[in-house]
C-alpha cells in the first residue's frame, strides 16, 4: 500500500485559505479517481475539491469549519493494490508530524443540554449556504429568526427543507432535548504553552437603545477583510471626470432589439464601458500591473473583473480573461454569462482569479459617482455613475449653444505608490474619449 496526500488546491493568485464547508467522505470510504472528496469556500466562491488518486481515506486531518492554508495537507488515501487485503480502521487516523515536544491532557468535558438541534462552530457562528441565504432574503426572513430555525442537516445546519419548512408554517417551532453527555476530549498542549495563563474572560458589551445585532456571514467577514487590507496596503488617490455618453446611449437604444434578436443575448452599457477601458489600457499599460515588493509587474493579459451584486447583499467579482481579444459580441456573452453565474451561485474557481483591472458600476443602484477601493494585488479600480440627461454647453463652428445631453460621472482610484495623479489622470480622461467619442454609426 502508499499513501498519497490530498492537498488543499491553489484557487487564485490572491487566496492564500480555504475553509471547509462539508466532507462527503468518511474515514475507510472508498474513493475513486476525481470523486468529490470536500467543499471548500473562498470569500470569491465555493468549490468541490476532488480525489487524486482511487483508494481508501485513511485520514481526515482537518474538521468542518476549519481554515486551512493553500498548499496544506487536507486528508490522506491509501491507494490499494491487488496484493492488499488489509481493511482500513475507520477509526483510525494519521496525526500530522510537530516539531515541537507535545503532552497530551485527557480532560472531562461535560455536555450542556440544548434547546434545540442547532449546533454552532468553533466561533459561536452557523453557516449558511448561498441556497438557504437566497430563500430567506426572498422570503423576507431575518438573520434572528434564521438562527431559531433548527437544522437537520451536517452538524446541525439548516437545509432547504428546514427553511421550506418553515417558510410554510413559521408560527411551528421544533425543539429536541440532547441528553446531557460527558465525553474524553483529547487535547493536544505543546510543552512551550503549557505554563501560559488563561485568557481573561471579556465583559459581555452591552449596546444601548433601540438595537438589532445582526452576525456578518462568512462573505462579508472576508469582504471586509479584503477591503481593510487593501486600504492598508495601497495609498488610495481618487480622480474624477465627467463624459458625454449622448452617442452611446442613442447607439445602445438603436441596435438593442436587432441585437437581442440576433445574438440572443441583451446588450448592456457594461460591455461598451470595458471595450473603452480595454483600448485606454493599452494606452496605459501601467494601470494593469501589480507590485512585487520593489519590482512593478505589468501585466499583457488583460483581464478586467466586473464587480457583481449578489442576492445576498455580498458583492463578488467574475473575471472576464483576455478581453482585448474579444469583439463587443464576445464581451457581451462574457458579461451576461459570468453575471448570471454569480447571481445563481454557479461560478467556478477559475471565473473569479486572474483580474488585472476591475470596473464597478455604482450608477446601477443610482449612484452619480463613487470612490471605490482596489481590489488587490490590482492597482486601479475604476467605477461609472448613473447617466443622466443635463443641459449641457455645445460649442460649434457656428456658435455655442445648451442642448440635452446624456452625461455621466467616472471615477478611478488608484496606487499612489506607482501611480501618479498625472497618469491616473490621463487614463481617466482616455477612458472618457472613447466614451465621448463612440461612433453612433457602428454596426452590430
């Protein structure tokens, strides 16, 4: 017999952890080749991590919930040959090697009863999948009354059927006494924390007034993470200019049957605002890079992430890979189809890495203009506001004159350590060029 290892799979440039959400495999179950093993989620998207090799599983080195590093470790499988006969104990595991002296303290740990079948993790928190958070939203559920739901499934976690369920009769509550219990916890102490004192015990915070708490969902916990680091890692300039999108709103408005009817596919304004930032980028290759340390990586691929609301509140960012290669047909394919993949949770790993760009349109919930922050290891993020019809100045050969004009707000931060207000400024104002300059004649 060998053994091979399962690892916890690399899922984007910047992902550097994982957390599992579910293992469908016991230890002894037989697996075979590129069988789903474990779900595993990202802040960017859940995904299924599949076997390597056909064998048993011998070992499962990390629980539900837990947050594993990239590159670690996950499980074990023992690949077995036509010469093996030696059954695997289900019981038994592999202990991952330590570098350190470890003591093992065998403590009684008694078991409180519970109301409810509910079970909560290491933090205190439930997860919920992206389902059961859809149908609550649609169902107008809150956060408090989700938590008083009792969960049938894994490790007490509400299904589609509980929350179904409960959806159908909410008045019906269901409560299952658990026997109090008293286990042997085994607990592994390394010699050099054996002697450190035990962590005083917080007051609990008390909030005055009127108030709902409402716990952050895993998404929005990395979001934020994401968002904090970023600030802390990038200094934020923000530039502004305003476009006159009037040829383009016309345009749009003239060929969006014929399109729809022709490619199947409804043409929005995102697909024309990343064709404009795609010819500015190659204008501009320096507002697709990253930084290494002291070294400016610029990026040749250009792939522009398009920030995407999800039914949930969370915002997630589908990467549209190569766009400088696609005609507006293609982009506008890429755009609907990786939206619609965000908005039902069916985005792969692979929709969501690789962004060297991002555009996000906070004109869609009726925003005029917007300071957005980069979306690391990225150095710009630009975003467009609502468009908005305004008499506008029009200076002719024959005079100026106010006519309505269809003008519209755009926004881009950026790096301030490898870009400089000049260069964010002048990409910002190609941008609006191709904007301003959109040929109303085109064809489709």
């Amino acid at each position: 017999m060998s053994s091979v290892d399962l690892i916890m799979p690399k899922l984007g440039e910047s992902i550097m952890e994982a957390t599992i959400l579910k293992w469908h495999k016991q230890i002894g179950d037989k697996i075979a080749m590129d069988e789903t093993v474990l779900d595993i989620a990202t802040d960017k998207v859940d995904s299924e991590v599949p076997s390597t090799a056909a064998g048993i599983l011998e070992a499962i080195l990390f629980n539900v919930d837990d947050v594993v590093p990239i590159g670690a470790v996950i499980a074990k499988i023992k690949v077995v040959s036509s010469n093996d006969s030696q059954p695997i104990n289900p019981s038994a595991s592999i202990e991952p090697k330590k570098e350190y002296e470890e003591v093992k303290i065998v403590e009684e740990i008694p078991f409180q009863p519970t109301s409810t079948t509910t079970q909560a993790n290491s933090n205190g928190m439930r997860f919920y999948s992206p389902l059961v958070l859809n149908i609550a939203q649609s169902e107008g559920i809150s956060m408090a009354d989700l938590e008083k739901i009792p969960g049938t499934g894994q490790d007490g976690r509400v299904t589609k059927k509980d929350i179904l369920a409960f959806v159908a009769n909410p008045n019906k509550t269901s409560h299952t006494a658990v026997p109090i219990q008293t286990a042997k916890a085994e607990i592994i102490k390394p010699v050099v924390e054996a002697n450190v004192k035990p962590v005083q015990e917080m007051a609990p915070v008390v909030y005055p007034g009127n108030v709902e708490i409402i716990e952050m969902d895993r998404m929005r916990k990395l979001i934020a993470k994401h968002m904090v680091d970023s600030k802390h890692t990038s200094p934020h300039v923000t530039s502004f200019a305003e476009c006159d999108v009037t040829n383009l709103v016309l345009w749009r408005e003239k060929v969006k049957k014929e399109f729809e009817k022709r490619e199947g596919e409804k043409i929005t304004f995102t697909p024309l605002f990343i064709e404009a930032i795609v010819k500015s980028l190659k204008k501009y290759p320096m507002l697709s890079s990253s930084l290494d340390g002291d070294k400016i990586i610029i990026k040749k691929d250009l792939n522009i992430g398009m920030a995407t609301a999800l039914p949930s509140g969370n915002l997630i960012v589908p990467v549209i890979k190569n766009a400088d290669q696609l005609n507006l047909v293609g982009l506008t394919k890429q755009v609907n189809g990786l939206a619609t993949a965000a908005r039902n949770n069916k985005l792969k790993p692979d929709d969501t890495t690789g962004g060297t760009f991002t555009l996000t349109n906070v004109g869609t919930f009726g925003s005029i203009m917007g300071t957005p922050i980069i979306n690391q290891p990225q150095v710009a993020i630009m975003a467009v506001g609502a468009i908005k019809k305004r008499p506008m100045v029009i200076e002719t050969p024959q005079g100026d004159s106010i006519a309505i004009r269809h003008m519209m707000y755009i926004s881009l931060s950026y790096d301030h350590r490898i870009i400089d207000g000049a260069l964010g400024s002048s990409f910002l104002n190609a941008v609006s060029k191709e904007l301003e300059n959109f040929d109303s004649n085109r064809g489709i």
